[in-house]
C-alpha cells in the first residue's frame, strides 16, 4: 500500500469507545450524568465547591487507573501505526486509554484526567494521585489551586485551531461512540461532509448527527472489524 492512494482519515471517539474498558459513559442509564448535577462537576461552577468536585475527579482518576484499553482503543492504535496514508484522531474522552494502547499522537480536546493545572501559574502537570485543599503545585508551590486539567462547559476545549487546520483534506471521518450532543465536537461530522469527507459512524444506536454510512455494535467488534479491512486493501 503506498500512501498518495490512501486518504486521510480523521477518527473522533467519545465515552463509548472505553465503554468495554468499564469506563462509564455520560448519558443514559448508569451514565456519570445520571443523578449528578453537571452544572456543579463539570462547569466553573468549580469555584462554589471544590471539594466536591475534586471528589468527582479523584474517584474517576483512581477508576481509570484500574482500567484496561479494549481492542477498540487497539484497533485504532494499529490503524494510526499501519495505515500508509493520514491518520488524526481527536477524542473528547480524558482517560488516556488510548495512548496505553499505543496511539502514536491523541488530540484530547476535552483534556486529560492524569494531568493537573495550578490556577495561579497555569502550570500542567502529572497527576495520579487525589487533589485537594492542601495539595501542593510543584512550580510555584501554592497549595489548594490545582485543577484537573480537564474542559468543562463554559470552557473552550483545547486544539481547535490546530485541528481545524490539520483536518480539512479529510477524506474519511470516523464518530466512534459519541452521542453527538456536545458542541463543538458534534459538529464535526458536518463540517467534514460539507468539505467532502465520507462520514461514518460507529455505535449501538444512531445519533442525530447526519452520517453517510452507520455501523451497529459494540466498537470493540466493528471497529477492529473496519480497521481490519482498511489495512488489507490493496494499493
Ligand atoms: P455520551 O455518554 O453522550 O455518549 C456515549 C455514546 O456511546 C452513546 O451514543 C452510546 O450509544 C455509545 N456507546 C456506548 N457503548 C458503546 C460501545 N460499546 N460501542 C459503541 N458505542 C457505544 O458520551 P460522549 O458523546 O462522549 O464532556 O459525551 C461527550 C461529552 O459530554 C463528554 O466528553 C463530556 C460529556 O459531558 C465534558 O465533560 C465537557
């Protein structure tokens, strides 16, 4: 396979496709929106009760750290690896299941779990262990200022500018397990119709989004299933 005969293909995951990894999704029954407030975990709202949302966050990260990527995460790792053309994915998730699968490069535009921000000197850190009031920012050294360094509502996710740039020759675009009700990512799909990308969409169920080809089932089968056949045609 010789990579000019090969398109670009822009891949955008959402909670589904760590569903199989025990991951919970967002919405839904037994989603983590599911008898939570959101405006008070995931908005700036932060500010009134940090210690709840810390708690939030700090029970998820320790969640993530049991966790193991499936052979969604895997496929789409081999596919970025193997694939002789362009291969760009972008996730909205915060678990850095792809990466441990070994995705080369990984656009998170929601942030990261595992990375922490110091509100006074902004800067981005590790972050395994639990934040709380007295936890302490290994640059400037002020206690009880770190954040998750994650993206709420009400904040500008991270990359678009870059992405914007790096996606327009998309020839194929991928929505693998994403309810495509969060702005801007939702839009995507659209915006890459429109500028002639063939869009597909992997799920249990079909989103609103307006997609040119739909996979039914679990991303751990149709994903390896597509990327499978991605990889086998001939050049
Ligand atoms: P949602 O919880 O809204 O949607 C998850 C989607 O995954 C649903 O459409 C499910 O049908 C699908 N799904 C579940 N299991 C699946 C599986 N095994 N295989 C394939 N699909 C499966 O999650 P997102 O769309 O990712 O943002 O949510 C987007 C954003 O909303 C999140 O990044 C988060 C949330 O609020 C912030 O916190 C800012």
């Amino acid at each position: 396979m010789n990579a000019s005969s090969h398109p670009h293909i822009v891949i955008l995951t959402g909670a589904g496709v760590s569903a199989e990894s025990g991951i919970p999704t967002f919405r839904g029954a037994g989603g983590l929106w599911e008898g939570r407030d959101v405006m008070e975990l995931a908005t700036p709202a932060f500010q009134r009760n940090r210690d709840l949302v810390q708690r939030f966050y700090n029970e998820r990260r320790q969640d993530l750290l049991k966790k193991e990527p499936n052979a969604a995460h895997h496929a789409i790792a081999r596919l970025q690896r193997e694939y002789p053309g362009r291969v760009t994915l972008v996730t909205q998730n915060i678990d850095d299941l792809h990466e441990r699968a070994g995705s080369p490069e990984v656009w998170h535009i929601h942030g990261e779990l595992l990375l922490s921000r110091c509100e006074r000197c902004y800067e981005v850190q590790h972050c395994r262990e639990d934040l709380h009031s007295a936890s302490r920012c290994e640059h400037c050294g002020q206690s009880g200022r770190l954040r998750p360094h994650v993206v709420w509502f009400g904040e500008v996710p991270y990359h678009l500018g870059d992405l914007d740039i790096k996606t327009r020759d998309a020839r194929i675009f991928a929505a693998i397990g994403t309810g495509g009700l969060v702005y801007p990512a939702a839009n995507f799909a659209h915006i890459a119709r429109s500028l002639g990308a063939r869009c597909i969409e992997f799920n249990l169920e079909p989103s609103d989004g307006v997609f040119d080809e739909f996979i039914e089932g679990p991303a751990g089968q149709t994903v390896t299933a597509w990327v499978d056949s991605l990889l086998k045609q001939p050049s």
